[in-house]
C-alpha cells in the first residue's frame, strides 16, 4: 500500500490502518492477541490464530482464506454434479432428462466462471478485511461465537439474502437489465451447477449484495458476528446456488424434507420457462405474489400424468415451457415489461 494511502488511512480510520501492516510472528502474536490465553481455546481456534500470526498481514490473511474458500467450495461443489451426470444411472432424476451439455459448453462456462473470479471478485476480496473491520466484525479474534449464535445468524442471512435476490432477480428480468446483464445467465436453459455463477460481472456484484449485506446489515445492530459465521453462511449459500443449477431432483433433496425450501426443481424450471420461480432459496415469496403459477400448473399436469405415459408427457411439458420461455425472453427484448404481461403466467396460455 502506498505511503500516501497509508497516511490517509492512518488519520481516518486507525483501526483499518493496522490491519495493512506486515508484522513478524511475535509482533503479530503481541499486536492480535496480546491479552487473549490461546492455550485455553479448542483446537480451531488455536490453528485459526496460528494461521493469523503466520501471515502477519490480517488484510492478506484474511483475502487469501477468503478467495480460497470460496474457489474450493464452488468448483468442490460444481464438478461431482458433472461426474454425476456423466453416469447414466443418475438420469432418471434428470429434471430436463432430454438436455445434455457438451464438452465445449463445460469449458466455455469453466472460462467465464474464472475470469470473473480473477478479474472481479479478487480484487474485491482483497478489501473484504478493511470491510469487515469499518462494521465491527470480528475476523482475527478468537473464540467464535457460541454455535446457537451462529445458527440464528446464519438464519437471517438467509432470509434476508432470499429477499434481496427475489427483488434484484424481477429487476434483472427488466428489459434493458435483461438485455445487457442478466441475458448471459439464461444461456442455459437447462442448467447445469457450473452455471451458478456463469453471468455478467455486473449481475455477479449486484446479487453478490444479498449474500455480504445481510452480514454488515447486522453488524450495524449487534457486534457479535464473527467472520467464521459468515464463512459458514458463505458455503451455505454456495451449495444453494450450485445445487439449484444442478438440474437434478432426487427422492431426497432438500425440498422434498423442508416444504419451502425451493431447490433445483423450483430454479430449474425459472431457466426452462423463463418466467416464474425468481428467488433463490425459499418459495414465499414467489408463492405469496403468484410468480409461481406457472409452475404449479406444470406439475399439476405433470401430476395427473399416468405412469405409462409420464416420461413422453413430460417430455412435452418441458418442451412446451421451454417455447413459451423462449416467447417470453423474446418479447423482453422487443419491448420490455408491459409486453410480458401479456403472456403473465397462470393459465399457462399465451394470450
Ligand atoms: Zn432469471
Ligand atoms: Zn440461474
């Protein structure tokens, strides 16, 4: 950091300065926890210490473990979902089972994926410790918050993170948000979990807001939120969204044990059809503004299928809603929204 910054840092905000300095292993160990008895705390905390003295460089330490995480969780999260489609065993739970991805597609979506960590988030990361530090959460600081805590917290984080992308996704779907941002994302039309975060940068920044605000909302009200907490909510939500683009809905998926939990089937059928199932984790608020009618009636149909003759209606069905999607993102094109409230969902007809 250049002395300049240094300077102004110093003077505005002492605390966030400190963090920026490289200290040997002692300095570190006086300067973070000078007053704190490592010896007493459970192994985590003692290693999560060590790693902090090790680095010297709170900033650093805490970028690096941060940028980690989050490339080991997503591409540890995305690639068995490629194995798993890759066994032919697995495709009787295929939501679209007539839609395969190629080689060429994996890779194109592999690429967009990583230049946008690379070139977007990396650098945002980097500021991810001054951040936190300016909200007062703790990030260096051991112990952690109790694990009752934790989970309340994280609890919130959902919530509030559901809310936000249900909002920001109908804004997305605005004509000319659609055209120039979220247009990328709907590439897919059959996803697959690589795809969770195959977008435009821009829409990459703005949902990104609903998993990080939810963690500095809160600390402008209470300051006892640990960076671990957020961690743990962070890979909780990664799983989410690589899950929801998995394009595949076993007999034990999560949905099938929490009634509102929305899951790959609800995500699934926002990409085939276009229209519908908006929000990320929870199904009430698509639920309670009809933005799920669409699909309701999808299943219906499905439903009422007979055995017999399950795999070739639903083959249409999906057929269908992928015609009508197509419809739908064309006349979001042309003209934006009024134009799509002509074929609003419901009845499942175009008007
Ligand atoms: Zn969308
Ligand atoms: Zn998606």
């Amino acid at each position: 950091m250049s002395a300049v910054a240094m300077d102004f840092l110093q003077k505005y905000a002492p605390v966030v300065a400190d963090q920026f300095v490289t200290m040997n292993s002692t300095q570190a160990q006086n300067t973070l926890y000078g007053d704190v008895n490592l010896e007493s705390l459970n192994w985590l905390e003692r290693t999560w210490a060590s790693y902090y003295i090790w680095m010297g460089n709170p900033v650093l330490a805490t970028g690096l473990m941060s940028f980690l995480l989050h490339e080991i969780v997503y591409f540890g999260r995305a690639i068995p979902w490629l194995i798993i489609d890759a066994i032919p065993y697995f495709h009787q739970w295929k939501i679209q089972p007539d839609k395969h991805i190629t080689k060429e597609q994996i890779w194109k979506c592999t690429k967009v994926v990583l230049i946008t960590h690379f070139t977007c988030e990396l650098p945002l990361i980097y500021l991810f410790h001054p951040i936190c530090c300016y909200f007062g959460m703790a990030t260096y600081e051991v112990p952690f918050s109790s694990i009752g805590l934790m989970a309340a917290q994280i609890a919130f984080f959902f919530v509030f993170e559901d809310t936000f992308h249900y909002w920001a996704h109908r804004g997305l779907h605005y004509g000319p948000f659609y055209k120039n941002i979220h247009k990328l994302h709907h590439e897919f039309s059959a996803p697959i979990g690589l795809a969770a975060e195959y977008a435009h940068p821009l829409e990459v920044l703005i949902l990104a807001q609903g998993t990080i605000s939810g963690p500095f909302l809160y600390c402008l009200f209470r300051k006892d939120l640990h960076i671990l907490t957020v961690y743990i909510w962070i890979t909780l939500r990664l799983w989410q969204a690589v899950d929801a683009h998995s394009g595949y809905d076993f007999p034990w998926s999560l949905r099938h044990i929490i009634p509102f939990w929305a899951g790959a089937d609800h995500h699934d059928y926002h990409h085939m059809a276009f229209t519908n199932c908006f929000s990320t984790s929870f199904r009430w608020w698509d639920f309670s503004l009809g933005t799920d009618s669409k699909y309701h009636a999808y299943k219906k149909r499905l439903a009422a299928a007979k055995a017999n003759q399950r795999a070739k209606i639903e083959q249409e069905e999906n057929e269908r809603a992928i015609q009508e999607g197509l419809e739908a993102e064309r006349l979001v094109l042309m003209g934006g929204p009024n134009k799509i409230e002509k074929i609003k969902i419901g009845s499942g007809k175009k008007q």
